[in-house]
C-alpha cells in the first residue's frame, strides 16, 4: 500500500533558505530509493521577509499547511536588527513550538571525525549523546512580558507543571530505550537552589519508575557544564529545562564542531518541526558558505520520525551518506577550517547516496 507524506518546507531568514535548498535536493533524490512512499514537499513563506511583506511573521494559511502536514522542515528564522515593536525578536518558530505544542526539543549529538571537536582524545563515535530540552515553559514561560524600562527590578517567572515536565521525561526515556548505547537518562537540575527543580526532579523520578530497563540519574547544571567537557562518552540521553537545554546544546555542539553540525527536532504528541540548531546567520547569508550538514542531519531526524518502514531506511540513508562525507576531514565548510561552499556539501552527500546504493 502506498503512503504520501506531507512535509511544509518553511526556509525562512538568512542562510535558511541556503541551506534548506540542500535537504530538499537530497529528500528529493531519495525518494525514488523509496518502495510504496512519496514525499510531497510543499514550501511557504514565513519569518522575516514575509513579516516585511504582509506584516505577519507566520500568516494563517502557512500555520494551517504545518498543521496539516506530516512533518515541518525549517531552515532558520529570524534577523537580529529587525525586531517587533516591543523589542523582542521576530521568532515564529517559537510560536510554532507554542501553538503545536512541540513540548520536546531533541538535540542529537555525535562526533564524527577527531579533527571537529576541540577535545583530546576522542575520535569518531566517542560523543555520542542525546539532549531533550523542554520547549514550551520552564523560564522561557515569561518571554512575552515586557520590561518597563524605568522600573527598580524586572522578573521573569519559571514554570514547572507537571503534565510538561511528565510528557518530556517520559520523552527522554523513550529515546533512550531506542539508542544502542548505555540506556541512561541523566536529569540535568538545579534542584539543590530551586523549588522548581526540586519539583522537576521528583516528577522525572515518578516516570523513571516506568522504565526500569534505563539507568536514571540527577546532574546539576553546573556539574553537567563541566563534565560535559571533561567526560563527554558517559552521557547517553540529558533531558532538561527550557534555559538550561538552550545553554547546554550549545556547548554541546561546540563540542563537535559547531552549530552547523548539530540538528535537532521539536516534538509534540501530534507534530514535529526539525531544524538545524544554529539561527539565520546574515552575516553570511547568500555567499555560500553556510554548513548545511545540521539541515541534512535534521531531515535524516524527520525520515525517522515519521516511522514507516521506508522513511527509517531513508534516514539511515542520508546518515550514511553524510558520515562517509565526513570521513574526509577535508570535506568541511569554512565555519568548520574547510574550504567547501554550501552547494559543494549538497554534492557530495548527493554522490555518497548514489555509490552507496548503486
């Protein structure tokens, strides 16, 4: 029997739409590797430009097509120096988040070559963990108050509630259950200073009694930071607050060559949007030059979730092609000490599908 999906393609700012040319060329040339399934990719306007254009960052008729589809492929929203009237940031992937309800921000991260991460001794496979960031409270809960300028102190409220601090554990442990290395949970806390995370804490540890084949463990922040960069292979899946995730998957990327090498997805009960990590970069938007291997990978991520037999095949596909790619570690884009373009990394993950599946 056969099986269309349907994915919204929302390119969005700066080098989002440069490097989402690259997945949609390589969905595209996998498809017809594909037995029984098509991808019917459909593309939309939203961010930046289309706020300049119609005076809305994310229009109803591209809200209802993500909310219709399958799946939500972004490339990076945003610009820094063009902002809403009160300040705040154009984001309407955050809104995304918030309207689907998208409560699971899944960072995956793997070392595929020694020469990428500044750490010493550690070569291909020895990074390789999983972060789970709460995405839709926690102290980004508080991102639509305005602050009065004139005022003697401000305050943003963390929120912690039960139901999304369960759903996000229960999250966590169900990817942990799916990799193959040490089926741990670490819970990455502050539970030793706030109330909150001591809340946090005792919900992680209700769950983690449903899962009595996973190692669960507590972390603080700070101590996470650290061993972070001190013992990196000892992490298997970290599942944490909205801040603290969003500091954290940083370093972690940092720890494997830098924002154009870590993907990631956001994941509700019903919708997913996957996207690279990194923002819209216009400092070098258009040249070419943008890593598109985070957008590949998040692609990768999007063919497995959606969790039929051939779209699992796809993903393993494109991980494939995209670590004999990075076997050379020649093949890198400037941001990484290389001197390949944007397009150069299209083709030759393109070239690696062909000869591994001639």
């Amino acid at each position: 029997m056969s099986k269309s999906f349907e994915v919204a393609v929302l390119g969005g700012d700066g080098i989002g739409p440069e490097v989402t040319r690259q997945a949609v060329r390589l969905l595209k040339e996998i498809e017809p590797y594909l037995e029984g399934v098509t991808l019917n990719l459909q593309e939309h306007s939203v961010g930046v430009g289309e706020y300049r254009n119609s005076g809305n960052a994310l229009p109803d008729a591209a809200f209802e097509a993500c909310k219709q589809s399958d799946a939500i492929l972004l490339g990076a929203m945003g610009l820094p120096n063009l902002r809403y009237p009160d300040g705040t940031e154009i984001a309407p992937q955050l809104d995304l988040r918030e309207r689907l309800e998208l409560y699971g921000g899944v960072r995956p991260i793997r070392l595929y070559h020694a020469d990428d991460t500044p750490l010493k001794n550690h070569g291909e496979g020895d990074i390789d963990f999983v972060l789970v960031r709460e995405s839709t409270e926690g102290l980004f809960f508080g991102r639509k108050s305005v602050a009065d300028l004139d005022a003697d102190a401000c305050e943003n409220v963390m929120r912690i509630s039960r139901a999304g601090a369960r759903r996000v554990c229960k999250l966590a442990f169900e990817v942990a259950r799916k990799r193959d290395k040490g089926k741990k949970v670490s819970l990455i806390d502050k539970a030793n200073v706030l109330s909150s995370m001591v809340f946090f804490r005792h919900i992680f540890d209700e769950v983690a009694e449903d899962y009595p084949d996973i190692i669960a463990e507590h972390v603080y922040v700070d101590a996470a930071a650290l061993f972070m960069v001190r013992r990196p292979q000892d992490f298997d899946v970290m599942v944490t607050e909205n801040m603290f995730g969003d500091i954290l998957s940083d370093l972690a990327a940092g720890l494997v060559g830098g924002m154009g090498m870590a993907p990631s997805a956001d994941i509700g009960d019903s919708h997913a949007v996957f996207q690279p990590s990194h923002g819209s970069a216009p400092d070098i938007a258009g040249k070419n030059v943008a890593n598109p291997f985070a957008m590949i990978l998040s692609a990768a991520m999007m063919l497995e979730w959606l969790d039929h037999e051939e779209t699992r095949r796809a993903g393993a596909m494109l991980r494939a092609a995209v670590a004999d790619v990075l076997a050379d570690p020649s093949a890198r884009t400037p941001d990484m000490g290389g001197k390949l373009s944007t397009q150069d990394v299209g083709d030759a993950v393109s070239r690696a599908l062909r000869e591994n599946n001639s």
